[in-house]
C-alpha cells in the first residue's frame, strides 16, 4: 500500500520532457512509481484531474538565514510550490559570529538585503558561534520546506579580521589560511558553498560596503581551495558591474571565476542582469561562460525571469518622500493620510515643492517616470508603454510635461485607498521588454535564481518568480514569444538542484525525494503584492499569494492544500555531501 497517489494528472517531471498522463505513488517521503496508471490501494489518493504535476520548486536565491531560526513555513516561498531554498547568499549571513558583534551582522544584513533590523535583532536568540553551531541549531528544527545554507564571506572576514575585515583592509597570508579553514569545516559540516558580495551596490547600513568587496585574488582563491579541499559546495557571488557601475568589471570578473573553478573542480553561480548602461553586455558574458565551460570549467549565470526594480507605493517608498508638506503627514495612518493627500491644496503644497535632502534615488526617479508601470491586478511584469504613468497622463489629457506626469503619479499612488503599487524596473528592463531575460532563460547554463526569498522586506517581493515563471513564459505571455512549460519547470526544479549538488530531488523519478507541486495550470494566479506587519516587533514586510496549487508536498506530506498551510512540518536542514 502506497502513502500517497496522485492520478489523473498531467505530469511534467523535471528532465524536459513533454507533458504527459500519468499517477505517481510515493512511500514512505519518495517516489515509487510513476506510471501511466497506479491501481495499487493507497492511504490517501489525490484526483489531479485538470491538473498539471512537477517537482516542487528549489530555489537557490534566498536570504532566510535570520528567518530560518524563528519561522517554519518561510513565507512568501511557501506560497508559491517551493519544497526547497538555498540562503546565504551575497556574501551576508549570521555564522560565523563573535560574541558581541552580533550587531554588526544584523546592520550588515539590514543594508545589503532590506530585513528590519528590528526583526532580526528581536527574533534571532544566536545560540551559535561557528558555522556548524549555526547548522546544528537549524537542523534542530521542523519547517514546511527543505533549507541549505552557504557560509557568508563577509561573515567570515569579519570572524577572522575584526574591524581590519569589515573595513575592506587587505587580508596577509595568515588571514587566508584561517579563512580557508573556517571555510572548509563548514562545508564539511554541510555548507552549500561559499559566497561573496563585490558590487559597491551592496552596503551595511551604515553605508560601508560588504567585507569581500574588494578582496584580492589571492583571497578569493584561498576561499575556492577550501571548496577543493571539502570536495563539495560552489562559490556563488554578486560580481563587480553587476549592476552596471563598472561596464569593464563584468569581463575581469568572468575571467578568474572560470579560472577558479577549473583550478578547483567546483561550480561557480553569479548574478548576471541586463543593465541600461550596457544593454548588451549580457550576451557577451553569456558566450564566455558557454566557451569556459566547454573547456572544463563549471560557471554558471544566475538570472531572474523578470525585471528588478522597487514597488513604489504610500506604503513602500515614491518620489514625494522628503518634501516638506508630505513629510509633515508621513506619520499618520493610512487612512488618514490618504485623506489629508486628497485635499486639492494639500496635493498642490506637495507638487510645488521639492526633495529637501539629498535623495539620489528620488532624483533618479524623477527623470525615470516614463518607465514607472501600474502594476496591476493581477500584477503584470512586463508592461507595455501604455501602463507607463507618463502614458497615462498623456492620455488623461495632461501636458506631457514633468509637472502633469507627477500630478498622475500622486494620483495613481493613492488608488486602492493607498495600498497601489508601481513597478520601477531597474534592471532586465533595458528595452522595455523581457526579450533579453528570454534569451538569458534559453542560454544553457543559465539557471534560475535571484529571487531574494526573505529579503527586500519594504521594496520587493520576487520570492513569487517560481509562479510568475509558469503563468506568464509557459502561458499568458503576449508581448513575445513565450517558453515551453517543460523547460520553465526543468529551469526551476532540476537544473536548481543540481547545480547545489542536491541529486535527490528537482525530478518526478522513482527514488527521488517526494517533493511535488500539484497545480490548477489554467487557473494559477498570482496576487498583487500587499504589505503586513507580521515580524517580531511588528517589522514590515510585502508578502505575494498565489491562487491555483492545489497540493505542495514535502517529503511525502501535505504542506499546503488548495493555497493554505496544513501545519506539517517535514521540513529540514539539508547538508552538503550527507
């Protein structure tokens, strides 16, 4: 007798493969059978009529490290079919730690990844000191999905530098060796790999930029040949240029990752987005990764599946911040602040008036509204020039002036009563189009990833890719050429897996671990974005739902059922190697 049968479905299991009917049995928390039909009697039996069944989602960009240790279900992932994460990511994370710079860490998480510091100060109780201390502590715990963690390099430096590490000194010989040994025993302990920060993008909050973002070769090496040692785990990083600061980063940056990784035998994932400065130099990166890893090497490009940028919104962040009259209401309730903002002559006070600090995003988004979008319900990531606000305005009847455009972007921002959001795109969205993430999608070593899951708590909510991936490229897109199910679905479940090492899972095959989404394909939607106070001490964060999964399965149980939370917690650490 089988724990658990899913018949009738459409199956898409993860390989590539075209769609096909068939049931799958699991016992047991595997797979045992998948076969065009399953006769045999089972405890429970799931009718997937009408319905399309893959893997569960792994995804390999996440920021849960200080989550992990206080919250089970690892919202917003779990609403949207992920079975798995992999966090820190970019070089930031909580192990290893010296007592009394605690601070330092939550301050150096807080500016790179925008999770209250509040948040992670009241929920983290740091029972750890040294990376493995960190694993036995989460792997003392129960959550609705699987969770790996990769050591942070900035967490390292600064254990084994002090203040010379988080100062960006250059590390001696002996700096190395201790961190290739802190490095080694957490990989030996479980570690996913090592990651790094080295875009000035990247900054701790008090404005300094990551420890690693200026390490030298020989750093970066000595970091890579405790991988070699380990003999498990890959180097992830955000590289310098990434976010277009340095159009001639990007090449010196392709040139020693695929030098480390065939000098150590281990993958290397970076950050790779289209960028307006250089529009182009995606596909450049794009062919030298391909030409490396036919000569041995394994280095493979990280790209999101659609843009990245900030919700703008009452609630978030917008251009009327640090102006006189909108400051002086900036602390009301919503409601209420909405209200006052509706009166003609407050909104006039408003519009008159400019940024009385120097606010270089504000200024920035000032001469950008041409491509600030209406996001939408359901929201829509790539918007035509229609559902620009300078768009809009002209067709309200407005001059195409700055000043119309700001009168229609005051206007949009208090619809829905204030919860409206905006989609400022700032990466991936060079040609107004998502074109370039298309081709990024197709290149063969280009994998899934810069979700962000748990991070950008007041800007972003892209922890929601794994659905937008399946409604929008596998069926809704119009704007474009749109891409199989099968390979949406391979990109996110087995290339995933494996590039983390992961060999049990990411596939509906007989042994494989029973990690399964069963999902209402023709009905999936995903919710506007909408933000909520549910961190400790009642810290912000926006959070994305998801209608149409019908059952997330994790390790053979029910996590969530027709998108709610069951309460089963079959969740755990997952170490590398073990």
């Amino acid at each position: 007798m089988y724990d658990l049968t899913i018949r009738n479905g459409t199956v898409v299991d993860g390989t590539g493969s075209a769609p096909r009917p068939a049931d799958v049995a699991i016992a047991d928390g595997k797979i045992v059978a998948v076969e065009p039909q399953i006769t045999a009697a089972s405890t429970r039996t799931i009718d997937a009529e009408g319905s399309v069944v893959t893997p569960g989602f792994v995804d390999c960009h996440t920021h849960y490290d200080g989550q992990a240790t206080w919250d089970p279900v690892l919202e917003p992932s779990a609403s949207h079919g992920v079975t798995t994460v992999v966090m820190g990511n970019c070089g930031v994370g909580f192990a290893p730690v010296r007592p009394g710079s605690e601070e330092w860490l939550v301050q150096l998480m807080e500016g790179v990844e925008d999770i209250p510091g509040a948040a992670l100060t009241e929920g983290i109780d740091w029972k750890w000191e040294s990376f493995p201390e960190y694993l036995d502590c989460l792997g003392s715990r129960s959550y609705s999905m699987d969770i790996g963690a990769q050591i942070a390099h900035g967490a390292v430096r600064g254990y084994v530098m002090g203040d010379r590490g988080a100062r960006n000194e250059p590390a001696d010989p002996e700096d190395i060796a201790k961190m290739r040994e802190i490095v080694r025993e957490a990989l030996e302990a479980g570690a996913m790999g090592i990651s790094t920060s080295r875009t000035i993008a990247h900054r701790a909050i008090d404005g300094e930029p990551v420890p690693g973002t200026y390490a030298a070769e020989d750093e970066l090496f000595g970091l890579g040949d405790a991988l070699r040692d380990a003999g498990v785990g890959i180097f992830e990083l955000a590289p310098n240029g990434v976010m277009g600061e340095d159009l001639a980063a990007p090449h010196k940056e392709i040139d020693w990752m695929c030098r480390l990784s065939a000098a150590t035998g281990r993958p290397v994932s970076f950050a790779l987005v289209q960028v307006d400065a250089a529009p182009d130099l995606y596909k450049e990166i794009l062919e030298i990764s391909e030409q490396a890893n036919r000569e041995g090497a394994q280095v493979y490009p990280q790209v999101a599946n659609r843009p990245t940028g900030v919700l703008l919104g009452l609630q978030t962040s917008h251009a009327f911040i640090g102006r006189p009259s909108y400051d002086a209401l900036a602390h009301l309730p919503l409601p209420e602040r909405v209200a006052r903002m509706r009166n003609p002559e407050v909104k006039a006070a408003i519009l008159r008036e400019t940024v009385d600090f120097d606010n270089q995003f504000a200024e920035y988004m000032g001469t950008q509204l041409h491509r600030i979008f209406v996001l939408g319900n359901p929201p829509d990531y790539e918007p035509g020039p229609e559902r620009s606000v300078a768009y809009l305005a002209a067709a309200d009847g407005l001059d195409p002036d700055d000043a119309a455009i700001q009168s229609k972007l005051y206007d949009l921002l208090l619809e829905d009563e204030g919860k409206a959001l905006l989609m400022f795109p700032i990466v991936n969205y060079s040609n107004g189009n998502l074109d370039a993430v298309r081709s990024m999608l197709l290149h063969p070593a280009g994998v899934f990833g810069l979700s962000d899951g748990g991070a950008h708590c007041g800007s972003i909510c892209d922890a929601s890719m794994t659905t937008w991936a399946l409604t929008h490229w596998a069926r809704d897109r119009s704007r474009g050429e749109r891409l199989p199910l099968e390979m949406i679905v391979k990109k996110q479940t087995h290339d995933t897996a494996r590039l983390f090492g992961m060999e049990d899972r990411g596939t509906l095959a007989v042994g494989q671990r029973a990690d399964v989404n069963v999902i209402d394909f023709e009905n999936l939607r995903l919710q506007p974005p909408e933000l909520v106070t549910d961190l400790p001490g009642q810290s912000r964060r926006l959070l994305q739902g998801a209608n149409g999964y019908d059952y997330t399965i994790c390790a053979g149980e029910i996590t969530r059922e027709h998108d709610e939370d069951t309460g089963a917690r079959p969740g755990r650490l997952v170490r590398a190697g073990k």
